[in-house]
C-alpha cells in the first residue's frame, strides 16, 4: 500500500493504452506527425525524427534547426543498453573567455550570435535515423516541408513573442522582421505561417544524397551537407557582421565555416542509478541530468512518506534533496573529467542526505567530491547576486530563465528592454510571467519495443537574427558558461555548455519501460523527479502523476543569463493546498503561489515488456501537449 497521497479519481484526460504504438509531444502536430509513421510502418526513431523536424516549422519559439538536442534511447536490439543521443554543439574554436573579455562582457549574453555553440540538432536527429531508423529521409521529413511550404496554424504563444521582441526587429534585426512580421504586420493566431526558406534547406538535405546507393548512405550525404554545404556558409558570413546582443552591445559572432565542418553528434553511454528496482539512464554531467540522479540517490534512503510532494513534509523533503543536487551541479558539473560514479556514491549520498533539516535551508551547499577542498570550485559570489537580491535586475535575455520576479525593468526604450519579452505565462501563471514555455518534448514507443525520449531545443526565434536564406537562426546555449577560468563550464573552445536539456528513461529487469521528460530550463530535472516519484513510488497512473500539482526551487544558479539566484526559493502550483503551502512557509521557504494549472510540460509513454501494453500521457497545461496512440 502506497504511503502517498491518493490521487483524484478524475484526470484532465485518460491515460492512452493500446498494444501498438505510442507518441506524445509537446505540440498535437507533432505528435501527430509521429503516430502517422508508426502507422505506415516505420519504427519509433522514424517517427521521433520526423516528429522533431516539424517542432522545428510549429514551435520556432521553443526551438529550431540552429538549436541543439539530447535524447535517450534503446533498442528492441539492446533493451538493456540506454544510449544517449548527443546533439550538443561545442564552443566554437574562437569563443575564449580573453576574446569575450576583451569586448567587455562579464556574462556571455543571453541573445545574439556571441551566444551561438555550433548547431547539432540536425545532425544528431540525421545520425539516429541513419544508424536506427528504417525510412528514407524524404519519407521523414515530408511532414516538415509541408507545413513549412503549406503553411501551419501559428500559436498564440508566437505571436505574442513575435509581439514582444517586434521592436528589436524592426531596429536592428531586420532580416528577423522580414520572416517573423511580413509585410509589417505580425501574424495573427492560428493564420497560417509559412517558412518556404527553411523548406528549401530540408530539400537540399534530400538531394544530396540523391545519387547515393542505400538508405544510410543517403542520410549520410545529408549529415555532409548540413555541415559543409550552404547553412555552414550563409550562417558563418552572416552571424560574422557585427549586430545587436542582449547587453546592448553590438557584436560579431565567433563561429565560423570550419566550426561547422569540425561538428559532430555521437552516441554515448548513460549515467544511470537504480531506484526502488528501476533503472534511471541520464545524460552524463556535460547537462544536468545527475540532478534526477542524485535527488533520486539522497531520497532513496528516507521513508516513503517523506517522498510524497502533495504532503508538507515530503515536498520540502524533496525540495532540500534538489537544492543539495543543484548546488551539486552548479559547483561540479560541465564538459569535465568530474567522478560521477564518486558522485552517486552511498559514502557521499549519506553525507548529502543527512544536511536535510526540518527547515529551509536559505544556502548553497555543494559537496566537495575526491575529498579535497580543491575539488570544489568558486562558487558565484554574493555580490554577483545582489542585484537580484534587491529585486533590481535590468532586464534578461532569450533563454529560459526561472526565477519568479526576474521580468525586465529597464526604462522603456533599452537595449535590455528590449530581449526582455519571453514566451507569455500559461493561463494560470503569477503576474510576473516566471511561468512559461521554453523548450520543446518528444516521446514515441513501438510494438517492436524501441523507446526513446528526446529534448530539441535552442535557436529560438528570439536568440539572434535570422539568417537570410536559411529561415531561421542559431542558438544560445553558450550562455550557460562562464568568462572565468577558476569555474567548472568556463567558455573553453570545443568544450560543451552545461545544457539542461535532460531526457530520462527508466528501465526494469532490463528491458525499457517508461520514456518521458519535460521543458522548463533549469526546472527539467525538478518536474521530472515528481512525475518519477509518483509514478514508482505512488503507484499514480502516468496521467494522474502529469496532472497533480507540481512545485519547483529557484534556489539555485540560473543556467541563463543572467544567471540569477533565489534563495529559499519555492514555485508551487495553487492546487497543493493551504495547508501544505501554510507548511512550507512556516519551514522558511519563500513560496510564489502559479496558479493552479502553471507548472510542467510533462509527457511520457511507457511498455510492460511481459503483456506489451503500451501507455501514453502528456500535459493539459497550455493546451497544448499531447499524446496519441492505440
């Protein structure tokens, strides 16, 4: 019996079964791009790249072609053997910490080809299909360039960030006004929005590979293209003319042709733990995910009713587990030589789980691995953060960032004012609009028993200029390291940032059983350890645990510039109820109150590998995500 709160008999929609297949995304689009490929015979990883390439055209405000991605997947080959799918491009060969210096900055900044790691997500989604999918690429990427020749209901969401950042466009990014306010007018929501550019570049990818003899030889002419043909060039030339930055400052961009030439994505081994007789695989230390790992690792010690998050005690119990394994990764992790395994130690875990009190704790408290104090570096310091302290931010960039209050408050009119319009809350969110989209999710499962999770991200319609010719723009994500050599993700060329794009997929008795994941930047790992919980330890059906009422921290060091700190910090969705929330704040937390429906964008699919029962479920928040299947 369950010491978990049991939960509503009622859910927002039904937990999908079938015997099939299953796909669920954070856009019905795609979603439905994914479910029609497994209909017509393809196999998850089919369907999960073609489901990718239309989040690209659908959602340009969460993600895009110039972005990134990570996944995690397994084979009905290989059920036992997680492998992660690395689409995070690297820094290119000039972004150095003396260079950024040298033009004044102290944060790499949030917006603008300065920000930009060399575009992966293309390749990584390439390379899967070539190495594991079953369909020409044509096939796949059908449903993209329709939507992009025919046009594609745009969100309200997208308009309204086009809205916000309409000036920045209009004054100093025009080639973004030229594809995102035709005609001098911002679409409105649900006209059809067209990007035949970006069309264009898909069909080159197919005829590259026109004249190659096999299916994966044809992918494989793609993955050249891509990375030495016109988007290397046209991007490169572009991005090299100096433009508008978050900070106001006008720059050129570092990356270069031969950047992309040198790219690559790759296959990789998981982290992975075992929790209460699952297996949990992550993508290693160079992202976030050990956050899930660690919180899950300090948690697995103390008693099922101290694990609960719609109960006092177990939502600050589980909210001094995540401070202590964010701290963890804002001190440790990066691109790096760091021993995880010394990490996920039961030595080191003892140590870490016996720091939670009964009260909040208002620090960060990373914990020193090797047993040296050495091992554990600078962390920021506190007049780093005093402007956030005192509520007096200038504003913040195109990222993702997550602490409530952090809207912008320059005078109207400046530079910073201008990046500082984000995706807008969901219905529901806080006035400050610390609630919002940011990333995008894609689950699929097949009869065969292929699973994967996948998080594209990056090159938001937002994150620098559009590039003529291509259709859309290049990412961010080199926002999340630092311009100092003494911190672990310090700019170094050819190094990764420290994404938090972080997939997860459980195992049991090797075989993979539950894919899912979520937007939310430096939330990610936070929503998903409560959907974990209530899932393996709860007993809740997959619906059921998307839909109780979820809470976050923001005591911790914001991945995005920039890259600000609440302590004590606590999001919750109103839904927890006065008594728990009366609870929490007499244990010293700060808590924001989102509303009732604010908080997750979570989607997950499973498989019971004895019966093959497949399951699908995804967020009702926003109206936006869902799954199908049968």
């Amino acid at each position: 019996m369950s010491a978990f709160v049991t939960p509503g008999e009622h859910t927002t929609r039904p937990t999908l079964q079938g015997t099939f297949g299953m796909s669920s995304s954070t856009h019905w689009l795609a979603t439905a791009a994914s479910q029609s490929v497994l209909e017509r015979g393809g196999n998850a990883f089919d369907a999960a790249t073609a489901g990718a390439f239309v989040l690209h055209v659908v959602e340009p405000h969460l993600n895009g072609p110039g972005g990134d991605m990570t996944g995690l997947f397994a084979t009905a080959e290989a059920p036992g053997t997680p492998v992660v799918l690395m689409g995070q491009g690297a820094a290119p060969a000039g972004a150095t910490v003396e260079h950024y210096r040298s033009l004044g900055l102290e944060l790499v900044p949030g917006a603008g080809g300065l920000a930009a790691a060399v575009p992966a997500a293309v390749d990584a989604w390439l390379m899967l299909l070539q190495e594991h999918g079953t369909w020409e690429l044509a096939d796949v990427l059908s449903y993209a360039i329709g939507y992009a020749e025919e046009g594609f209901p745009i969100l309200p969401r997208v308009t309204k960030q086009i809205e916000s950042v309409r000036a920045l466009f209009e004054e100093h990014w025009p080639s973004s006004a030229a594809q995102w306010i035709p005609e001098g007018r911002v679409p409105q929501p649900g006209e059809l929005f067209r990007n035949p550019e970006y069309a264009q570049v898909l069909r080159e990818l197919i005829a590259a590979g026109e004249n190659a003899d096999t299916r994966e030889d044809r992918v494989a002419a793609a993955r050249r293209e891509w990375a030495t043909g016109r988007v290397a060039k046209l991007a490169s030339e572009f991005l090299s003319r100096p433009h508008r930055h978050s900070d106001g400052g006008d720059y050129a961009a570092v990356i270069t042709e031969e950047d992309f030439a040198r790219s690559s994505a790759g296959f990789e081994e998981a982290a992975t733990i075992e929790f209460r007789g699952h297996t949990i695989a992550k993508v290693p230390h160079w992202s976030q995910g050990p956050v899930l790992l660690e919180a899950l690792r300090i948690l697995d010690g103390l008693p099922d009713e101290r694990l609960d998050p719609s109960t006092e005690l177990g939502a600050h119990t589980v909210i001094e587990a995540l401070k202590l394994a964010l701290a963890d990764r804002d001190a440790h992790f990066g691109d790096n030589d760091l021993d995880l395994d010394a990490m996920l130690s039961e030595e080191y875990i003892a140590v870490r789980r016996a720091l939670i009190g009964e009260v909040a704790s208002g620090e960060s408290r990373p914990g020193t691995v090797g047993g040296s104090a050495g091992d554990a570096p600078r962390l920021v310091s506190a007049a780093e953060f005093a402007a956030t302290q005192a509520g007096d931010l200038s504003g913040f960039g195109a990222g993702e960032p997550t602490v409530p209050g952090a809207r912008a408050r320059a005078g109207a009119g400046s530079a910073a004012e201008a990046f500082a319009a984000q995706d807008p809350a969901e219905p529901g969110a806080d006035e400050t609009g610390a609630v919002r989209g940011d990333t995008c999710h894609i689950d699929v499962v097949d009869r065969w028993g292929n699973m994967i999770s996948a998080m594209p991200s990056g090159g938001w319609l937002q994150s620098s200029p559009t590039i003529p010719g291509l259709g859309f723009c290049l990412g961010t994500r080199l926002q999340m390291m630092w311009l100092d050599e003494e911190r672990n993700a310090a700019l170094t060329p050819g190094a990764r940032p420290r994404t938090t794009l972080s997939p997860t997929l459980v195992l049991r008795d090797g075989e993979p059983v539950i894919a899912l994941g979520t937007p939310g930047g430096d939330q990610q790992d936070q929503w998903q350890l409560l959907l974990v919980l209530r899932l393996l330890v709860g007993g809740y059906e997959p619906q059921q645990a998307i839909d109780a009422p979820a809470l976050h921290t923001t005591s911790l060091v914001g991945s995005f510039w920039p890259r600000t700190f609440e302590a004590a910090g606590v999001i919750v969705e109103d839904r927890l109820g006065e008594e728990v929330i009366a609870g929490l704040e007499a244990r010293g937390h700060r808590v924001t109150r989102a509303g009732d429906w604010a908080l997750g964008r979570l989607s997950c699919v499973t498989r019971e590998p004895a019966t093959g029962l497949l399951q699908a479920a995804a967020n009702p928040r926003g109206a936006q995500g869902y799954a199908a299947g049968r």
